[in-house]
C-alpha cells in the first residue's frame, strides 16, 4: 500500500502529460500548415497582390468620372502683349470647375473623352480700361486614336492575366512542396518517437538482464566482472533514451515551425503506417504528369511574355501615327442663363506621325535579343518536359525497391526478435555474456528502426509519386490543385 501511495504522483503526472499532448494526423497537420505556415501565407499575399492588380486594371477599363473644382483664382500680373507690342497690366479674378467622362476602347486602343469647362470670370485690362465678367462653358467630345502600332492596352490585361495564372500555379506548386515538407517533417517527428520507444524497450530489457545477473552474482554464481559489464551497458542504454528524447523534442519544434503552431504545444503525431501494395503503371504516369504539370503550363507563360518583350521591343523606334478629334460647343455671357445664346462651334482634327531616319542598329539588335529569349525559354520547357519523365521514372524504379526493402525489413526484425530472445534465454542460463547480450539487443533495435525507415520511405515516396504525377494512386484520382483554389 504504501508503494501505491508513493507511485501515484507519477502516475498522475505521466496521465496529465499524456492528456496535454495534441495527437496529430499527417491530414490534420496539412491543414494547420495550410493556413498559418510563413511560406504559404506569403505565396498567398502574392496571388491576392496578382489578382486585384488584375482587378485595379480591369476597373480603369471603364468609364472614368472626375470632377475638378478651382472655387477662387486671382492674379495680377504685368506683362508684354505682343498683338500691341506695349506692357499691360491685368487682373483677374476667376472660379471654375471641369467634368470628366474618359472610355478606354479595349478593342482599338483608342480613348473617348467628354469633358465640359464651365466659369466665371472677372478681368480688367490696363490697355483698354475696360472691365470684363461673367460666365463661360465649353463643351467638347475628344477621340485619341494611336495609328500603326500595337495595342498597348490588350498587352497590357495580357500580361496582368499571365501574371494572376502564374500566381494561382506557383501557390498549388507552394501547396504541393509543403504537403511534401510537412510529410517529411511529420515522419521524422514519427520516426524519433519510434526511435525513443525503441531506446526505452532496449533499456527495460537492460535493466532485466541487470537484475538477473545482479541476483547471480549475489548467489555468487557469476563473475562481479559480469556485473561490471551490465552496470555499463544499462547506463550506456539509460544514456540513449536521454539522446533520443531529446531529438524528439527538437524534431517537434522543427515541425511546429514549419506548420505554423505554437511552439508552446506539445503533441504526438499519429501517422498510418499501413501499407498496401500499390501498382504503377509507369507509361500512364508519365503521360499524366506531362498533361498536367503546372510546371510546364509556368514555361509556357514565360515564353508568352518573352513574345510580349518581342512585341514592345519591335515598337522600339517604330514608324506610328496618331489621330486625335474634337468637337465641341462654347458658349458666354455675362447671364448665366444665356451662356449658349450665341454658342460657337470648336472643332480639331490633328494626324501626327513618328517616323524613325537612323538608330544605328539599336532596334534590330534588341530585336534579335528578344528572339533569342524566346528561343531560350522553348528549350527550358522541353528540359523540364524531360525531367518530369526523369523524375518520374525514379519514383517509380524506388517504390519497386522499397516494397522489397520493407519485406526483407520485416523479415529481418522476425529473426532479431527470435534471436534475442533465444539469446536472453542463454543469457539466464549463464551460457553468454552481457556484453554478448548487448549486441543482440542493438541488432534488434536496428531492424525495428530499418523497418520504420523503410516504410517511412516508402510513404514518402508515394507522395513524391502524386506530386510528380498529379495523380494521386492510393485514391485512384487525379489530383486538381488549381481547380480547388478557384474555388476557395
């Protein structure tokens, strides 16, 4: 009774540890990483940056209103009139405002503008002494249209849009690598919690071997050497429990960085171990992972936009025209509401060019750089075209060598198992020594680890399969990233 009083501290000690810990899935983890991981949060930033610069772009497409107000002007100024060829002095004193509606037309590039100009005015002039005031406003409808060269503003949306879809490719992309760095991370934290298991399970042992030949050679039935040796390999076992307790504590931190967690939580990851057989039909897999890899859709942006650079480098010192057009109504009088008793009609037609004489090569060198930029990015896409088939011919020669690893692993901790066993019996029986013992005991720990190493590996291999593939073989489905960011 009094051994129970003094162990239930431990007891309920080890009872709240195990109730404080958080017990996570590889799924679950996914999900915090999703959402509070550093290196998602700003790739996320950049698509939402992306996707309102598209939006802002849009938006200016459309009518644009603004309304300028100057309510109070007055100026005093001598100056030379050059009509009379004498100094005048005038002053003025002046309110007025402009509306503004301007129509960017995607389809031509060109800009329609209405704009009307109403004021009041106050002005007195030395040269004739007279007084002048009252009110003015003036109408005008203004077209711009560029002549013979390219259309800046579709360009322009082009490259936005490009811009957007190669944000939405690089955050799926993102997504992709952090389930893999989440895998690798949360099997490690797996790993070193079999590796503590393991140390503990060696040291229960050594201490079983250690209390039998402690009572042996207090029977005086063994060697005290036989003693000495047991007292080592228990403190040398004691020692590795410490070692890995303290890995594991250092892989968890590791991992609640990545995810995004509290490094103040403690948890226990829970992984599925399990493994089923899973065939591979390699030529399938590749024509997949060809079809869909964003990858290859990232080089075909990139040569589009290098085909955009060729587009505004061949404007560069380009023969072009522009067209500009107003019509318009003004209208004055010293009433306000006989402004357009006598209106007079505005009009401007203007056609201007840009003609180019000499540039000394500048345009065409350009020209060719661009060429050869674009050149460059086509043979980027067929070397990442023929990596992808590398890739994936990898994966797939591995996970055919890890089903036969994890079999010959299992096999392996079988027989280590047995043999220790068969070994501690001899051991008892005082036919093999501690230091004997020990090496049997290690040989067992090492299997059990070869085991969970190849399993591990295994697991992640897979996964490296379905990122590679997008093409998920455990779930027999495709893998569509960008379809379920659209929807979110």
């Amino acid at each position: 009774m009094k051994k129970l009083i003094l162990l239930l501290p431990v007891v309920l000690n080890f009872a709240l540890n195990v109730t404080a810990q958080q017990g996570l899935t590889l799924e679950m983890a996914l999900d915090i990483a999703e959402e509070n991981s550093p290196s998602i949060k700003r790739t996320r930033l950049n698509l939402v940056r992306s996707r309102e610069n598209l939006n802002a772009q849009r938006a200016a497409l459309k009518s644009q209103f603004s309304l300028s107000v100057n309510p109070f002007e007055y100026t005093h100024n001598r100056e030379f009139n050059d009509l009379v060829s004498r100094w005048n002095t005038r002053e003025t004193t002046r309110s007025f405002g402009t509306f503004r509606i301007s129509q960017p037309i995607v389809a031509t590039d060109a800009t329609i503008s209405l704009n009307n100009r109403f004021s009041w005015q106050n002005s007195y002039s030395e040269y004739n002494d007279s007084r002048t005031k009252g009110f003015s406003n003036n109408l005008s409808l203004n077209i711009n249209q560029p002549l013979f060269t390219y259309n800046r503003t579709k360009l322009q949306i082009s490259e936005l849009e490009l811009a957007l879809e190669n944000s939405q490719l690089n955050y799926a992309i993102q997504r992709l690598s952090l389930e893999r760095q989440v895998a690798q991370y949360f099997y490690l934290v797996y790993q070193q919690q079999q590796s503590l298991i393991i140390a503990e399970e060696a040291y229960q042992n050594m201490t079983k071997s250690y209390d039998i030949i402690r009572n042996k050679v207090d029977a005086g039935l063994s060697a005290r050497e036989e003693l000495y040796q047991a007292e080592l390999n228990l403190a040398t076992s004691s020692s590795d429990v410490d070692n890995q307790r303290v890995s594991l504590e250092d892989a968890k931190d590791d991992f609640k960085l990545l995810i995004g967690m509290s490094l103040y939580d403690d948890i226990i990851v829970i992984p599925d171990i399990s493994v089923d057989t899973i065939d591979v039909d390699v030529t399938f897999a590749i024509n997949h992972g060809l079809a869909n890899r964003m990858e290859l859709r990232q080089r075909e942006i990139d040569i589009e936009n290098t085909e955009f650079s060729l587009i505004q480098t061949k404007a560069l010192n380009e023969f072009r025209g522009d067209l500009n057009l107003s019509v318009g109504l003004f209208g004055d009088n010293e009433n306000f509401t006989d402004i357009y008793a006598s209106p007079t009609d505005n009009q401007q037609v203007s056609v201007s060019f840009s003609i180019p004489l000499w540039d000394w090569g500048e345009r065409k060198s350009r020209i060719k750089a661009a060429e050869a930029s674009i050149e460059s990015q086509m043979i980027g896409y067929e070397e990442e075209e023929n990596n992808i088939i590398i890739n994936i011919r990898k994966v797939y020669r591995n996970l055919t060598n890890l089903k036969n690893q994890i079999e010959i692993a299992r096999q392996n901790v079988k027989n280590a198992q047995l043999t220790y066993e068969l070994n501690l019996e001899k051991y008892e029986n005082g036919d093999l020594t501690g230091m004997d013992l020990n090496i049997y005991q290690n040989q067992l720990s090492e299997k059990q680890l070869s085991l969970t190493n190849a399993i591990i590996s295994y697991k992640l291999e897979l996964l490296n399969l379905k990122i590679q593939t997008l093409y998920d073989f455990e779930k027999k489905e495709a893998v569509t990233p960008i379809k379920i960011l659209e929807q979110q």
